[in-house]
C-alpha cells in the first residue's frame, strides 16, 4: 500500500510539473495587452528623460567642441533607451508600425553618430548638414512613435 501511494504522489507530482510547464510557456510566449507594452515603454523612457534632458542641445553647428561634447553625452543613452524599448515585445497589431519606429530610430541615431564624426573632422558644414538630417529623422521617427502610443 505505501508503494501505491508513492506511485500516485509521484503521478500527481509529475502531472503538476507538467501543467506548470505549459501554463508557464504560454504565458511567456503572449504578447502583453497594448496598454501593458506602452506602459513599459514609457517606463523606459521616463528612466531616460531626466538625463536626456541635461544635455545641452545643439544651438551653433560650428561650435564642435560642444556639438563632440553634447553628442557623446547624448548616444549612449539613446542606444541603450532604444535597445531596452526594443527588446519588449508589442502586440501583434503594434508590430508593423514598431518595426518601422526602430528603422527610423537607428537610422536618426546613425546620423547622430555621423554629426560627431564630422565635428571630430572640424567639418561644420558637414555637422550642420547632418544636423538637419537628424532633425528630420528625428521627427520622422516621433511620429510613427505618437501613433503607436510612446512618449518618448
């Protein structure tokens, strides 16, 4: 009899782990609600604003010691502001317009990166060219952004 009662703990046991398991998976592979996905992008963002927004901004191209100074500042917290947004997971119906917001965002962060590099090379033109690009990189993005719901 006690063989029996192992034989049934460890069925039931085994039946437990296994309904654990699959509850578990399904529920990790779900795609949050959209107002959940928003809720943890604008979590991010807020994370990010408050240093964001103690770079000076950019206000005279042939200044390039400030524009090296501002963009070096301003790059890595957009790139890990961006990847951290992106490694969430938005719901299917979000999904197109997601993706076309990060080929925006890492096309404006690029140009970022390429207005420094022309400072480094004390090209103002070149700095003020791509400052420009930015700009409407930028906003391109943002819009996609404001229709998916960010508040980046």
């Amino acid at each position: 009899m006690s063989a029996r009662i192992v034989v049934v703990g460890l069925a039931a046991a085994f039946g437990l782990g296994a309904a654990l398991v699959v509850v578990t998976s399904s529920h990790g592979a779900k795609a949050p609600t959209r107002s959940a996905y928003l809720a943890q992008a604008r979590a991010i963002c807020k994370e990010f604003s408050g240093d964001l927004d103690q770079i000076p901004p950019i206000q005279d191209p042939t200044m390039l010691g400030v524009v090296v100074e501002s963009v070096n500042a301003a790059l890595p917290l957009l790139r890990e502001q961006s990847y951290r947004i992106h490694a969430l997971t938005p719901p299917a119906a979000l999904r197109p317009r997601v993706d076309r917001f990060f080929v925006l965002t890492d096309r404006s962060i690029d140009t970022l990166a390429s207005v420094r590099d022309a400072a480094v090379k004390m090209d103002t033109g070149d700095v003020g060219v791509r400052l420009i690009q930015f700009g409407r990189e930028t906003e391109a993005a943002k819009r996609v952004g404001r229709q998916i719901g960010y508040r980046c």
